[in-house]
C-alpha cells in the first residue's frame, strides 16, 4: 500500500462558530501602513496596497510578491520563502481564541498560519487561498497543533502568551517533498513555481472560541480553506455549482506519469473522529482509478484503504474502520487504530503506484469526513 509523504502536522477550524460580543485584542487593517509586518524571505517585497478596490475593506491592505521556493537551496539560501511576520509588541489585554483574516492570492496557495509563543514553542494551522477572490479565514487556536520539532513547557498553547504570527507560503515543503526518497517506487510531482502574490487585510486576534458541531471536513460548497493539495504545476483546481449529480464541487484535473501520485491531505481537529464508525466521502472520476484514503494519529501511524472508482459512476460511501489496514512500512505502539488520535485523513490517486501507468486524473468531489 501507498506510503504517504510525511507532512507537517497542522488543523484549521471546520464549521465557523457564530458568537456575539467577540472583543478584538489586536487588529492590522493596512489603513495607515504595514505595521509590524515584515517577510523573512530575502527574495520576497513586502508593500502595502492602496486604492479603490485592492483590499477586502477600505482601501489598503499588505501584499507580498515573491518567487516559489523550487529547491532546498532556496532555504539556505532565502530565509524562509513565502513568509510574513508580526510581533505582538508586548503583551495582549486579553485571552486570545481566534486569529480572523482576509486573504487573496494570485495563485492556488497552501498556506501554513502559526502563532509563537513568548517561550519560542510554535503552533500551526494550514490554509488553501484559492486565486482571485478574498476569502475570510477563522483560526481557532484550540483546533490548532504543535509545529514539528517544537517543544512547550507544558505541551499546551498558552492564549495569554501569544507574541507573534506567522504565514508562510507551504509550496516549499512540498518542494522538499518531491524529491524526498519516500520509501516506495514512487513520485510526488513538481509544486507550482513562478511568482506570487499574497493580500493580507483585516488581521485580527480576537477572544472569539469555537462553539458547536463539527460538520465535514470538506463540502463541494464550502471553499477549499482546509485542504493541503499535494498537485504539480499542471493541475486546474476549480469550484463547480453543480458538476456532481446536480450538487457543488471541487474539481481536480492533472495528468499523471508512472508512478506518480498527487494528494490533498486535510488536517482533522482533536477528537473529530472519536465517535465515528468510518469515512463518509462522495466522489466521481472520468476515468477509472484507484484512489487511497488514509488516516494517520498523533503518533505518525497510517491505516489506509484503497478505493477502485469505475469511470463515470459516483461513488457514495462509508467505509468502515474495519476497512482500514496499517500502511506498509507503518508501525502502531498497540496495533490498532485509535479514533481519537487520528490528526489527518487524505485522499490521493494511488493509480499509478498499482501499476496501471500514467493516466489522467479527472476527479470531483463531493465530500469527505467523519461517518456517524
């Protein structure tokens, strides 16, 4: 079975939470200047925007242009491509819940949004910016993780010691990952390269808290906010009202070589699928493929299931946990899936790792999340 890349562990709220009274703790409305906003990314131009229509609300907002990192030299070479940074400046009148924004991008953008602490731990989420509209992006902090090879004193994000922001363009870690040895005769294709440009207006740090139901991860009439879509440079990544059976969608097209998978992974908040039986996913493909589901917990162990999908035909269904199986060369401390561990599900073409060659991928979907 299909090894999936190793990808940073990170959670984006699902259903906005609707609460009034929410006081804001801090706010850059790019009205006056940039603030304390600055890029870490030697190639990168941070300027501020203004004039009828270019921000999300009045007139300015913050813009940062910069190349795509393609390789590793771009790291040691750049700073961190694609990044924007804020201090905090001092301490916050207020316990921080939500970190709200308005967001615009020229190109498809997998973006990683993290707060540091004072203490220097880290926490992240990850965001889709699809291009040419602003979109309203909501962060709970509660439904955010622990970024890698960071450690906390007491293994918890402390809201009263919120000092800083981050939002980093995440094509560069998968420009890492394609040419990673992944442990299998397979290939990740090539993330999109070129310049792009990031509007940022309206950030705000808010004490707002999530409250109510979780519904699914991803919903062909919700935007594609949660997703981290592992595709090259050639994929058309676009909204449909109604391309599935007369219902919204997203649809993805790609052409594939031999052994080459794409994916879109979706980061799954603390007990999301505790009291699920399975995954619910409604899906159709114009050609015939084989697609993977998977799950990985806390601990960094994958169960997966792979999915046939005949051409044409809309698959609808529920898989049960007892569908799953560990993934080759995956190892679980107690050999079994745990429901409440589980910090991811992904969903990728498997079809070239089986050995039906390169091909093309024509997928809409539907939805995907927890079966209850």
């Amino acid at each position: 079975m299909v090894k999936a890349a190793p990808v940073i562990a990170v959670v984006v709220l699902l259903v906005p939470a609707v609460v009034f009274g929410a006081q804001t703790l801090k706010v850059w409305d790019f009205e006056q200047g940039m603030g304390e906003w600055q890029s870490m990314d030697s190639s990168a131009e941070v300027t501020l925007a203004v004039g009828a229509g270019v921000a999300a609300e009045g007139s300015g907002a913050l813009v940062l242009s910069y190349p795509r990192a393609a390789t590793a030299q771009d790291l040691g070479t750049r700073g961190m491509p694609g990044s924007l940074m804020a201090s905090m400046g001092g301490p916050l009148p207020g316990q921080v819940g939500c970190l709200e924004f308005s967001a615009k991008a020229t190109g498809l953008t997998p973006l990683v949004v993290g707060v540091g602490e004072e203490d220097g731990s880290r926490y992240e989420a990850m965001v889709t910016i699809t291009p040419g509209t602003w979109q309203t992006v909501k962060v709970y902090l509660a439904d955010m993780r622990p970024s890698e090879n960071s450690e906390d004193e007491n293994g918890a994000l402390d809201p009263g010691q919120v000092a800083n922001l981050a939002f980093v363009d995440a094509s560069v870690f998968l420009a890492l990952l394609s040419g990673q040895d992944l442990g299998a005769p397979i290939t990740l294709p090539k993330p999109p390269t070129g310049r792009n440009e990031l509007f940022l207006d309206n950030v705000k740090l808010t004490d707002e808290v999530r409250e109510g139901d979780y519904g699914p991860l991803q919903d062909g009439a919700s935007p594609l906010l949660r997703a981290m879509p592992i595709f090259g440079a050639d994929a058309v990544i676009e909204q449909e009202a109604e391309g599935l059976d007369g219902g919204p969608c997203w649809h993805f097209r790609t052409q594939l070589q031999d052994k080459e998978v794409v994916a879109a992974m979706w980061p799954a908040p603390p007990g999301y699928f505790t009291d699920a039986i399975g995954v619910d996913v409604q899906l159709r493909c114009e050609e015939a493929v084989t697609m993977i589901l998977q799950v990985k917990e806390a601990d960094g162990s994958e169960y997966d299931l792979a999915v046939p999908v005949e051409a044409g035909t809309t698959l609808n269904e529920k898989p049960l946990w007892s569908d799953f199986h560990l993934s080759d060369n995956s190892v679980d401390e107690n050999g079994q899936l745990d429901r409440d561990q589980i910090v991811h599900v992904l969903l990728g073409d498997a079809t070239g790792f089986v050995g039906d060659g390169a091909h093309t991928l024509d997928l809409r979907l539907g939805r995907l999340g927890a079966a209850r």
